[in-house]
C-alpha cells in the first residue's frame, strides 16, 4: 500500500514538474514574439507582461476576394496592349459586284436590310453573308454595309443634323429614318441599294459592327450617358431605338463582331481578340457588351464570337486575314444568322 502510494506522489511530481517545464518553454517562446515584434516596430524589447494575441484566420469571403484578386492577375498578365498605329489593318482584295437588288418588293418573301462594316460590304457576290442569307430564308435583301465604318461617330465628327457627315451605322440609319440627307451615301453601293428599297415593308434589321470600333479604340461606354453617340454602346442603342421609332412592325437582330487574329505592322503576331488590348478594351469586351446591349434593347441576337465555330482551332480556315471571314466562314455566320431569323419567324406565326 505505502509502496503504491510513494509511486502515486512520485507520478504526481513528475507530472508537475512537466507541466512547469511546458510553462517556461511557452513563456520564453512567447517572449521572444514580443521581443522580436517590437524590434520589428522599431522599439525597444520591454519587461512589460507578454501579451499572446491570436492569429486570425481567412474566413471564406477573404479566400473568395484573394482568388478574384489573383484571377484579375493572370487577365492582366495576358492582355497586350498595343497603340492603334501599330496594327496592321488588312484590306479586302476588290470584289466583282453581282449581288441581285430587288427592283420591286416581293410580298411573298421577307424583306431583310444589312447595315454593316467590311464583314459584309466586302463580298457582295453569291459567297456574301448577305446573298446566302436570302437565299436561305428565301427574303429579298438590301445590303447597306460599307467598309471602314463605324458603328460610333469618331471625335472629329459632328452629331447635329445639319452637319452631319458620317457614313457609319448612325449616319445610315438617320438616312433611313429621314433625319438627314440620304446623298451622304452617293458614290457608294451602298447608295445605289438605299435608292431601290422601301423601309416600310422591312421585316428585319440586321446590324453588324464592331470591329471597326476597337481598331479605331472608340470608347466602349460612357456611364454618365450611356446612349452617346461617340461610344460604341451608345452608337447601338441610338440605331435601335430610331429605327424602331420610325419602323415598329420590324425586328432587329444585332451581331457582335467575330472572333480574329491580330498582327502588327512589321508582320509579328500580337495575339487574338481575347489578348489585343487597343486602348479601349479587347474585342471580346466589345462583343460581351453589345450582347448586353441586345438583352437590354430585346433584340434577337448573333453571338459571332463565339457562336459560329470561330476561334483559335478555326480561325486558319475561317478567317482569310485574320479579321475578315473566309468563305467557309461566311458560309458559317449566314447559317447562323439564318437559322436565328427562321426560328424567330416561326415563333411570331404562332
């Protein structure tokens, strides 16, 4: 019994020595993180009593801002930015015209109007977007594109009727509304077709821009004034809402520019819509907001960036230059943009 309880006391000892062992070693470690922290704040190491503070631990919504923040990151390490000078704009080879204009409209057939850039004012023969779209939905067409324009007035130009002078998406449609005068457009096909069609009868608006606007780095919006015509955002929204001022019966289909490949001057690969930054923003921001802009406004929309088979893998047999659509590509946007119109139609008839 004397023998158990000596080795009970002796348990007791050693376990009281260990625990003030344990103690000590804390206190020194402890210590020394105070020591070190003031030396770290440039202070003097006090004999003051050691205060342990806790860590504090990430909770979700810090790993949630660290992860966005990293991600912003990898965008901005992949983003190239280059001066509007430094890119190489190619130019279609000139094309024979012998795209068909309708002399009288056919009431039997949908009556289709293109406004565009070079995407479709470059190939106006049966390989043009234009052609193969009537063909498909069996529509009279009136291509009123033109190449170099844009869909926003650049700085140098004025938007007050009277002095107007811009051929762009803008000047077109206030030609078409009556606001100004139509001879803005003589000189080009363009007005030749705009002389033979009569707006009324028009079942859909097909409006393509885009790319022209991030060549040229018009601004992508202004937030203080979001339908101002020197922004790319506003140039869309002004289009749709005058034409469905003056020609309520017809639909609107917007498209977003397509996909490209960007080179610069001296022939060296800048990178693609998702990397070249012009000064104001990727072409992929200018296709994402004018998809905004087609569900804001509830027009029927052509996601050409994404949604025709168009994108690095492709673009050597879809795009002839890199920005301009090969005729395998055109083939692809007018299947599309076709499918997207007769779908709707049946929707309507019902």
């Amino acid at each position: 019994m004397r023998r158990k309880m000596k080795k009970t006391v002796l348990y007791a000892k050693r376990n009281i020595m260990s625990a003030f062992v344990l103690l000590a070693m804390f206190l020194f470690i402890a210590g020394c993180g105070k020591v070190e922290k003031d030396r770290d704040m440039g202070g003097e190491a006090s004999g003051d009593a050691i205060v342990v503070q806790e860590v504090p631990q990430a909770t979700e919504e810090m790993n949630k801002e660290n992860e966005n923040a990293q991600k912003e990151e990898q965008v901005n390490e992949s983003t190239v930015v280059v001066s509007p000078e430094d890119l190489n704009e190619p130019e279609i080879e000139e094309q024979a015209v012998t795209e068909a204009v309708p002399e009288q409209a056919d009431e039997s057939r949908l009556q289709i109007v293109f406004l565009g850039d070079s995407i479709l004012d470059g190939y106006r023969n049966e390989t043009g977007i234009a052609a193969i779209t009537g063909e498909l939905c069996n529509a009279d067409v009136y291509n009123l594109a033109m190449g170099g324009t844009t869909a926003a007035l650049s700085k140098y130009e004025s938007a007050v009727f009277e002095t107007w002078s811009s051929r762009g998406l803008q000047g077109v449609v206030n030609a078409i509304c009556g606001n100004i005068d139509a001879g803005i457009l003589d000189g080009f096909r363009a007005g030749e077709v705009f002389a033979s069609c009569d707006f009324d009868k028009t079942d859909y608006f097909v409006i393509e821009y885009g790319m022209n606007d991030f060549l040229s780095a018009i601004p992508i919006n202004n937030d203080s004034n979001t339908n101002q015509e020197y922004t790319y955002v506003g140039a869309l929204r002004n289009a749709i809402n005058r034409l469905r001022g003056s020609f309520p019966e017809a639909e609107i289909v917007l498209c977003s520019p397509n996909y490209a490949q960007f080179w610069g001057k001296d022939g060296a690969y800048l990178g693609d819509g998702n990397m070249v930054d012009n000064g104001g923003g990727t072409l992929a921001a200018y296709y994402r907001v004018c998809g905004n802009v087609s569900a804001d406004e509830n027009t029927l929309f052509l996601n050409a960036y994404e949604g025709i088979g168009l994108d690095t893998y492709t673009a050597d047999e879809y795009l002839e230059d890199g920005i301009h659509l090969s005729e395998k590509g055109r083939r692809k946007y007018a299947e599309k943009l076709s499918e997207i119109i007769l779908n709707y139609e049946t929707t309507r008839n019902n």
